[in-house]
C-alpha cells in the first residue's frame, strides 16, 4: 500500500505493509514510520524511531 506525506513545503512517500492491526511503512529513512489501527479506524503511528507521534483519521 502507498502512503505520501506532505509537511510544509516538503513531499514525502513511502510503501507500506500490514500484519494485523500494524503497518509499516518504509519511506527511504533508517527506521520506519510503524503505524497501529485502531478500533475507530485511525492509525496512531511511531516516526524517528519513537521519537514523533502522529494520528491520521480519514
């Protein structure tokens, strides 16, 4: 699955896979960005190795 990103002024993409309710994304960084689905269908995700959270909702 392809995810993109857009923050600030810059793009960013990746490509995704999912085992259960866990997806990760490889975007071209040393770590992934690990996202979990979550009941209600947002993805709370993990970016810098932990360091950054992020929430995505449709």
């Amino acid at each position: 699955m392809g995810f993109a990103w857009v923050v600030g002024s810059q793009s960013y993409s990746g490509t995704g896979t999912r085992e259960g309710r866990v997806v990760t994304v490889h975007w071209g960084d040393s770590t992934p960005v690990v996202y979990v689905i979550m009941p209600d269908g947002t993805l709370h995700g993990t970016w810098a190795n932990g360091r950054a959270l992020e929430r995505l909702s449709r």
